[in-house]
C-alpha cells in the first residue's frame, strides 16, 4: 500500500490553516492600533465606545460562526473559506482606509464574519482530511497559524508605531504619524495573507468527507488516493459510507438533540465555552497593565507583549508534538489543573500585593500552560467528536459557544474585579479550572488514534434498525 502523502497532507492543511492566522492577526492588531484610532475618531473619552471598537468583532464572530452552521453543509468547506478569505482582505482595505467611526465598525465586523467561519471551518477542514494517526498533529497547525497570526500581529504593532514621548498629548498624538498614518498601516498589513490566503485556496481540494456526503465518489477517491494511495481511499471511502450514506434522511437542526446526539453536543458546547471561561484572555487582554504594575515603562510595552505572544508560539509547538502522543485527554486535564494552581499562586500574589517579576513568571507559565494544552488541543477535540452527518452544524453550535464564552469574559472581568478583587477574580478562575477537569475526567473519551467514524461509533448510541 503506498504511504501516506504527508507533504500533501501538510501542504493543503498550511493553507487551511492560514484562516488561523488571519483569525489570530485580525484579533489582536486592533490593541496595537487602539492609542492611535481612539484619538483619530475622537472616543478617547467615551469608554462606551472605546468598549465598543474593541469588542464589536465578537458580533461578527458569531455571525459568522453561525454562517458556518448553516452552509458548511450545503456549499462545502471550501467555498466559505474562500468567502472568509475575501471578508479578511476588505474587512482589512476598509478599516484602515475609513475616516468615519461607523465605517470603521461595520468593517471589524465584516473581520469578525471571517473569523467566525475560519474557527470553526479551518479545523474542521483539516479533520476531515488527516488520517487518524496523524490528525491530532495536523488539526493543531491550525492553532499554531493562530499563535503565528497573534505573533505577526504584535510584531507589526511594534515595527510601524513610533517612539511616542510618555508626555505627549492627546492632540500631539492626533497630528502625529502614528494618529494619522501608523494605525491604518496595521491593519492594511493584513491585507498581504489575506489576499494569499485568497488565492491558495482555490488550489486546494474539497473534504473528501463532504464529497461522499453529497454524493461525489469519483472526486471523493481521487482526493483520498492523493492523501494515502487506492488501498487506503477504498478503505476510507467505504468507513465514511457506513456513516454518511447509510443516514438519507434530511439533516435538520432537530437532529442536534436527538438523544444519541445530546451527549456529544454537550461535551462540544461545555469544552469551547470552557477555553475561553478559563480565564487565559484576561491575561492576554491585561497583559500591558500587568506589564506597567511590574514597572516597565511605556515603550518597553509593546515589547514585552511581543515576548508573551513569543512563549505562546514555542509552547504550542510542544503541544504539536505531544497531542498524537500524550492524548487529547491527558493534555485537556493537564491544562485545567496547570491553570488552577497558576491562578492560585496569582490570587494570592495579589491579594498579598506582590509585583514586579514573580507576577511576570505567573503570567508566562499560565500562557504556556494554555498553549500547550486547552488552546490547540480543544480545536482538535471539537473538529474529531462530531458524527459526519451533522459536524458542520454541531461544530457550528460549539463555536458560538466558544463567541459568546468570551464575551461572557471580557465583559465580566471588570465586574468581577471590582467585586472580589484581582485575587478573588482569579481564585474564582481556578475553581472553573478544577470544574473543567472534572468535567473532561468523567466525560470526555480519549480520540487519539481512532478515525472519526470509530470515534462516532463509540460517542453517539446508533439508533437500533
């Protein structure tokens, strides 16, 4: 039997996975560019709408997150991660381009529409075309691409803003370079992948497991015989049959909570709400205050983000190479339980009102931590554990849990803060921690390994003939 084509499989999966990094990039440019927008469309002091620029996208996330659910069934992947692909390049035209707050808005939100198809078609995509023993592997590239896409993001940040003085006024700033012309600069930057992004996935073939879901054998073998040789697409072509073709009936919204699908769907739901209520974005969005309260001065900040965003990036390295290794499980497990102690030792840091570097190292082995575990590894569960016949819809349902989560997040931590205190905030994180890993100890499966029809067969209780 001819081996497995890796090169191919990495190949098309790199260019799936760019939708990650346009949804890591997309995501984070805005905090680089917030000093200089704010003043340019004059809400510096208007926090309702400075609230609103940056969180306006999470709109479009679940817009397109939803978008997905819809039509990722009926259209297929590959047409709506092209369709993502030209949302990223006029949300990124348009907004550094405007002169008017609500064109600025509507266009993060056209971002957020192409984030919320890429979270949730990019890994699915890769799923359904990595055989089993590798996919753990190949789903995490997508996470990587998000981390590369969050790196590149605070890199540009850095590189185009100039130097600004720590006394400089707001209309000094307005007149400036930066207030002018930088701020556009960051966010026409994204337009380069984007447009790559674009143009390659034109190139790349459909999921064979969509092929045989809509009833394309011919297309569906030959895109399953470039992936690992006749023997293996004959073997995968039939074992994705029993699963596909053998349910004719019409898929409808219904079918999500049929009770052989109920289980599953919870797990999916509870698991992408779960790696955002952990508690990780409050660090990455707090990262510049946690960075002053340690005593650095303003233009070291960006810097020092740019090294968190660095950690981030080698950390999920090592999830790569562990997934298909140590297990989705173990890994999921580890990192709730990692993230509890760290925010521990992080209330208590507060609450004893300890700062400078000991506050730093908390924050690197809780991004670390994160990186290496519930960041990729959640995105490989939720692309593995969904039947065949409903995964576009199901991972959609997880998706916008995973949106709304983190709105959820971001809108109650100063809430949360103000109430209980950075210590108690944080203890409060670690207890969701201690929930979630008995939540993944009683109830989710080890995947690793096991195709995703096995996978199907052993979640979901088949109705009797």
């Amino acid at each position: 039997m001819k081996k497995t084509n890796t090169k191919y499989i990495l190949v098309i999966s790199m260019v799936s996975a760019m939708g990650g990094l346009l949804f890591g990039y997309d995501w984070v440019v805005i905090g680089g560019a917030k000093p200089f927008y704010e003043k340019f469309f004059d809400i510096a002091a208007y926090p309702n709408l400075q609230g609103w620029a940056m969180s306006c996208a999470l709109i479009g996330c679940l817009l397109g997150a939803i978008t997905s659910g819809i039509f990722s069934d009926r259209f297929g992947r590959k047409k709506l991660l092209i369709f993502s692909a030209f949302l990223f390049t006029l949300s990124a035209i348009g907004t550094g381009a405007t002169y008017t707050f609500n064109m600025f808005i509507f266009y993060r939100i056209m971002g957020g529409v192409g984030i919320g198809l890429t979270s949730n078609l990019s890994p699915m995509y890769i799923a359904e075309i990595s055989p089993a023993g590798a996919r753990g592997k190949f789903v995490s590239l997508n996470q990587l691409t998000i981390v590369i896409g969050i790196l590149l993001a605070q890199i540009t940040n850095w590189q185009i803003a100039m130097p600004v003085a720590p006394n400089a006024t707001d209309a000094e700033i307005l007149t400036s370079w930066n207030g002018q012309t930088g701020w556009r600069l960051m966010f026409w930057a994204e337009t380069i992948p984007a447009g790559l992004f674009f143009v390659l996935m034109f190139f790349v073939p459909e999921s064979p497991r969509w092929l045989v879901k809509n009833g394309d054998k011919d297309q569906a073998l030959a895109v399953l015989e470039r992936i690992g040789g006749k023997t293996y697409a004959l073997n995968e072509y039939r074992t994705i049959s029993q699963t596909v073709l053998s349910d004719t009936e019409k898929f409808k919204l219904a079918a999500l909570i049929r009770p052989g699908l109920k289980k599953v769907l919870l797990i999916g739901i509870v698991l992408a709400a779960f790696q955002q209520w952990c508690g990780i974005n409050v660090i990455f969005n707090y990262a510049e205050e946690v960075f002053a309260a340690a005593g650095y001065g303003v233009s070291d900040i960006l810097f020092n983000i740019v090294v968190t965003g660095s950690v981030n990036l080698i950390f999920t390295f090592v999830a790569i190479f562990s997934v298909d290794r140590l297990g989705r499980r173990f890994l999921m497990m580890l990192g709730a339980a990692g993230l509890a102690g760290v925010y521990a030792l992080m209330g208590t840091a507060y609450f004893l009102h300890i700062s400078g570097w000991p506050l730093l190292l908390l924050v690197v082995l809780a991004i670390a931590c994160y990186a290496t575990s519930l960041a990729p590894v959640t995105w490989v569960v939720l692309s593995e554990i969904f039947p065949n016949r409903i995964r576009g819809a199901a991972m959609a349902a997880a998706t916008v849990s995973l949106w709304l989560a983190s709105f959820l997040l971001t809108y109650t931590f100063p809430i949360l803060n103000q109430v209980f205190g950075a210590s108690g905030t944080f203890w409060l994180y670690g207890i969701i921690c201690i929930a979630g890993f008995l939540f993944i100890y009683y109830l989710l499966p080890e995947t690793k390994g096991r195709s995703l029809e096995e996978i199907e067969r052993t979640l979901v209780k088949q109705p009797s003939p």
